[in-house]
C-alpha cells in the first residue's frame, strides 16, 4: 500500500463511539439493549401518514409513483424529557402565507397541559406535562400502566416516561405493590404479568437509564467489588470449610460473614486463644 492510500485510510478511519472506549466498552449488555430499543429502533410515525407498499398510484391522473415514507425531522428540547408527550416533538420548517408572499420560518410546538395521572401498579396520582396524544394514546390503551407498559422506549422518548416505567417493571418483578393487601396485590399481578416476559431482572434494572446514569451505576457496582475485604473472612472461611471437610456437626450451618454480634461469640471463638471473650477461656 501506497503512502498515499495508507493516509487516505487513516484519515477515514471511523472515529471510536462510546460503546468502544472508556466506561461505556464495559457496560452490560442489558443496557445496551435498552438503548437499542430507545435510540435505534424505528419510532412509530407520529408528524406523518405512513403508507403501505412500495408503489403508489394518483387518482386523479393514474400515474404510479414510488411510495417515499421520509420522516419529518423533529427537535426535543430538554423540557422534553420533564413531562411525556407521547412522541411529539418540535418541528422547523417554512410557511407561505399568501399566493405572492414569501415563505417565512415557523415552528411547530405540540400544545401541552398539566394533567394528572393514575398508576394502578404503583397506586400513584403524578402530575405531569401531558400532550392531546398522550390523553389519547392512554386511553387506547385502558390505563397509564398500560400505555407504559405496551409502549417501546423510542416513542416514549422522554426520561421521565421511562423512569416511571422502570419503577413499574421493577414492582412487578419484586411483587413490591401493596404489600398491606396481598389479595389487590395478586389481582394486579396477574393482570400486568405478562409485560414481564420480554425482560430479565438485569434488564429491568438497566432499564431506563440514560447514558450518564448508566455510567455512574456501573462505576458503583465495580466500587463495591473492589473493595478490600479482611483476610480474616478469608482464614475464617477457610478454616469453616476444613471443619466442614472433617465432619463436625457444629460447622455445617455457620456463615462465613456473621451478621450479628451474637455470632461472632459462637463456639468457633473458642478456638481462638487470644479472644477476650470469657466463654473462650
């Protein structure tokens, strides 16, 4: 290869993203699928009328044209992410409002309202900037929870819908709804289960996390493994495990990691001869 080719090829080389270098290389593969469900996967189309087909034909004229589904491009500002404006967004564009007149810019903004919410799996009134499509799209759908729930990240796109969603997910997989009645917490249960089955409890923890969080949750979990632990846990555990090997009766239910004070004074301190504990004497 040339110099001149082997410059050309460095100078196009593909610059490294966040999934390939520093924090973001390391992060679990069910947070990656949920960003791939909320950045990459194709959004409903909500600003346009999606056709069906590959060709189309005029009416009125019976020409055929190829079917072209080109989506409008939309802006979410960051008050986006503070309410839920179930895929509605920004739109920049140009009007004409006279025959002769020139065109002039304009924005499209969705009319938003304060509205409240009721979630049934959480038992929560919220207060929330809602949308005329959201109202809409949650009573399609017979409920919040559900709309939540049967909705794909990439037309909830604000953070506040998946948060409020990650909390769903995460009481229905730990059971933690009304925990003072369990016959209501059965009922709902059984009515919102099966929005369990695409996911796993380590999805479902990823969930709804944005990239930062995700990061900074990652960082803490290698934090807490790293941490440096007593050599005497490690000597105890040994020693537990050679008494085991040998049969004694007393070693078969003891931890290796005594949760209370009471079992740091069992029997196994009577085998340490500097212990200040009388019984060990």
């Amino acid at each position: 290869m040339s110099a001149l080719k082997l410059g050309k090829s460095l100078y196009h080389a593909p610059r490294p993203n966040r999934w390939q270098r520093g924090v973001g290389a390391e992060l679990p593969d069910a947070y990656k699928k949920f960003w791939r469900e909320w950045k990459v996967q194709k959004p409903a189309a909500v600003h346009y009328i999606e056709k069906d087909g590959l060709f189309e034909r005029n009416k009125q004229t019976g020409d055929v044209y190829p079917v072209q589904n080109v989506p409008i491009p939309v802006k979410y500002p960051k008050e986006h992410n503070d309410g839920i404006w179930g895929g509605e967004g920004v739109i920049q564009g140009f009007e004409k409002r006279g025959l002769y007149d020139r065109r002039v810019p304009r924005f499209w903004v969705p009319r938003l309202k304060i509205s409240v919410v009721y979630s049934e799996i959480l038992n929560e009134y919220m207060r929330v900037t809602l949308t005329n499509r959201t109202l809409q799209l949650i009573h399609d759908n017979y409920g919040f929870d559900h709309y939540l729930l049967k909705t794909p990240a990439c037309d909830l796109k604000s953070e506040l819908a998946l948060k409020i969603k990650r909390q769903i997910l995460i009481a229905l997989a730990d059971k933690t709804m009304y925990q003072d009645d369990p016959l209501k917490q059965e009922e709902v249960y059984a009515k919102y289960q099966q929005y369990l089955s695409p996911f796993t409890r380590e999805e479902i923890e990823w969930y709804g996390l944005n990239f930062m969080e995700a990061c900074k949750k990652y960082l803490a979990i290698q934090a807490k493994l790293d941490e440096p632990k007593p050599l005497k846990i490690q000597y105890r555990s040994e020693l537990i495990s050679q008494l085991k090997a040998y049969g004694i009766e007393e070693a078969k239910n003891v931890d290796v990691m005594p949760s209370t004070k009471s079992q740091q004074s069992s029997w196994i301190l009577k085998l340490n001869p500097f212990s200040k504990n009388p019984r060990a004497k």
